[in-house]
C-alpha cells in the first residue's frame, strides 16, 4: 500500500500531498525528507572570544574558532536542557543522541563568512556563536510501529521576554527562560491539530513517531542573531546627526515544532 500522509500545518490541511511538491518559503533552509525518528530540536550556544594581541583577520579568526569550541559544548547542553523539558511535557523518556549536526549562521550561508575587517579597522567579536540541531532518541518513538501511513501537525508559540533589566546578560537569561514556555504550547497546539486532521479524515492517531523543531526564518532575532552581535541585545545607536543613544531590543522567543504520528490499524 502506498504511503499516505495527513498534513496540517497551521490552518491549511493537505491530504495525500507528494513529497517534495510543497512550495517553500524563500531563503528557509532545505527541509524535504521526514524528521527522524525521535526528538530533534535546535540549541545554541555562546563563548566569549579573547581577542588576540594583534588584530587582523587571521589572528581573530583563530580567536573565533578556539572559542568555537566551548560554544559546542554549550549549544549541546542547551539542546538536552530544551529536550528534556519537552520531553517531560510530552510525556516521553528521553534517550541517548543519536544524531548532531552543526548549522552555519545565517550570515555565513548567506553573506559568506566575516573578515572581521572593515575600511582597515579591524575588531574580534563579544561572542562566537554555535548552533546544533540534535535529535535524541525517546523510549516511545523507536517502540513506534511503522505502518505506512502518518498524521503531520506543526503548532506554534510565541512568549514575549521579561527580563529583570535591560543587560545583555539579563536578556540572554530571559530569552532561555521564554524559550522553555514556549516550546509546551507549541506541543500542545501541535497535537491538538493532529487530532483534528486525523479525526476529520476518520482514522485514530497511533504513536508518536517523530517531534522536531522546525527550521526557523533567517536573521530573526536569537541568541545567535542579535542586533548588535551574536549574544548582543543592547548596544549604542550612531547617528550622523544628533546624540549617540543606548538601546536594547526584546526578541520574542518562538517555538515551531512539528508531530509525526502514525496511523492506527
């Protein structure tokens, strides 16, 4: 029997669609084949930079990289950290990692990457920046039996910031902090369609197959996307005309994430 899919993605309902047919949104990374099974879920991570003696292009860019590696480190644990407070939402047993990949920041896919230099003025960056998509294994999904046949549901969340004051550090705090609210209510909205899609359509939801996050748009506000720098939610305003001023922005923290039951015989 062919496999057929029930897709809900946020009010519109596709039945049968073929994959690879979707048209997708412009300048969103390559997100054709099934999630795997299991929980995969971004994290990112931050590592302060020690600027090197001398500063040009070669030197901060090792900079760059040595701190590299801590924010792996972090980006990892900031993974399991979102993980397992999605997991115990959903009601799952996390697992080992069965698989992380490292994503390129979007300035890097789409800019190319930074010199670090300008007009012969060169400066090291705050922060080096890491982002890791991991996917863990959860006891419930490899004991789900494959049938053929899925129900897809993606639900959204979006929890506005409430920092203790207006710092980088604070906002950082308050940004992992949303985060972690967010990510439940997308799960709840998520099942909540699945349930409806398969319940029009006449079939019963099966088990949990996959739960993945997402892949978000571009140069949105994030830990790795702030408008000052990766990590760098405040900073000093120039202007041409007039007094510099000292301004932090309050990024929403957003959640997308996306089911994959399959279908009961």
């Amino acid at each position: 029997m062919p496999a057929r899919i029930l897709t809900v993605a946020g009010l519109v309902v596709a039945l049968a669609v073929p994959a690879g047919t979707a048209a997708k949104p412009p300048l969103v990374e390559p997100d054709d084949g099934p999630d795997p099974r299991g929980l995969t879920l971004q994290g990112s991570g931050l590592a302060r930079v020690e600027p090197p003696a001398r500063l040009n292009g070669k030197a901060i860019r090792r900079a760059v990289e040595a701190a590299r590696s801590t924010a792996r480190v972090n980006a990892l644990h900031g993974a399991r950290r979102r993980a397992r407070a999605l997991a115990s939402a959903a009601g799952l047993h996390l697992g080992p990692v069965q698989a992380a990949t490292e994503r390129l920041s979007d300035s890097e896919r789409f800019v190319g990457p930074d010199s670090f230099c300008r007009r012969n003025r060169c400066r090291a960056p705050a922060f080096a920046g890491v982002s890791i998509r991991v996917t863990f294994a959860t006891l419930e999904t490899s004991a789900a039996s494959l049938t053929g046949r899925a129900v897809v549901a993606s639900g959204t969340a979006t929890v506005p910031l409430r920092p203790r004051r207006q710092t980088n550090p604070s906002i950082r705090a308050a940004l992992a902090q949303a985060q972690l609210v967010a990510d439940p209510l997308a799960l709840r909205t998520a099942g909540q369609r699945a349930g409806g899609v398969a319940g029009a359509a006449g079939f019963e939801l099966g088990s949990l197959f996959a739960l993945a996050e997402e892949p978000r748009q571009p140069f949105a506000f994030d830990l790795l996307n702030g408008p000052f720098g990766p990590g760098r939610f405040c900073g000093t305003i120039r202007r041409k005309r007039g007094p510099s001023t000292r301004r932090c922005y309050l990024p929403a923290a957003s959640s997308v994430l996306r089911l994959t039951f399959v279908i009961a015989d």
